[in-house]
C-alpha cells in the first residue's frame, strides 16, 4: 500500500494533539485572555516538536508511542510553556504599573 505523502503521519497528529491539549490545559490552569491562549499553544507546539527532536538526537526512548519520542516531547512542551508564562506575565506586570 502506498501512502499519499499530504496525509500527516499518526505520529505527528498524536504529537499536535498532545501538545495542544497541553496548552489548553495550561491556560485553563494559569488564565488569560485569547492572546494568551493563542501564545500558550503555539508554545506548546514549538517546545513538543523542539522536545521531540532533542530525544531523537540525544538517543532518550523513555516511553515512546510509536516514533514519537514522548517524555522528552512532554517536556519540552513544559518548559516552553513556562518560559511563555513568565515572560508574559512580566509584561503583563509592567503595563500595570503604568497605569
């Protein structure tokens, strides 16, 4: 069976939803408006796949779902969206002194 080179492999649809509903769930945990929504997802994205990337090259395979390097993807993930948080949230401190 050939496969058609426009799909998106099941590895990476796993990867975009996981990291998806990592930023939701971050949101939903620290709030914001739609911006920061927006800013948390992309976040997560940009962290899983730098996450992912990182525990193919550094050879980590703790628990992997198929080609997805998982824990390395959460990770990253995680940081990122840490990183996204707090310097977000010293902007958000900045306008309001302004005030």
């Amino acid at each position: 069976m050939e496969r058609d080179s426009s799909v998106p492999s099941p590895a990476f649809t796993f990867g975009f939803i996981l990291a998806t509903l990592l930023g939701a769930v971050f949101h939903l945990i620290f709030g914001g408006d739609i911006r920061r929504l927006a800013l948390y997802l992309i976040s997560a994205w940009v962290g899983f796949a730098l996450g992912h990337f990182a525990g193919v090259a550094f050879g980590i395979n703790s628990f992997n779902v198929g080609t997805l390097r998982a824990v390395p993807a959460f990770t990253g993930a995680l940081v990122a969206l840490v990183v996204a948080y707090s310097l977000s949230a010293s902007g958000r401190r900045k306008r309001t002194q302004r005030r």
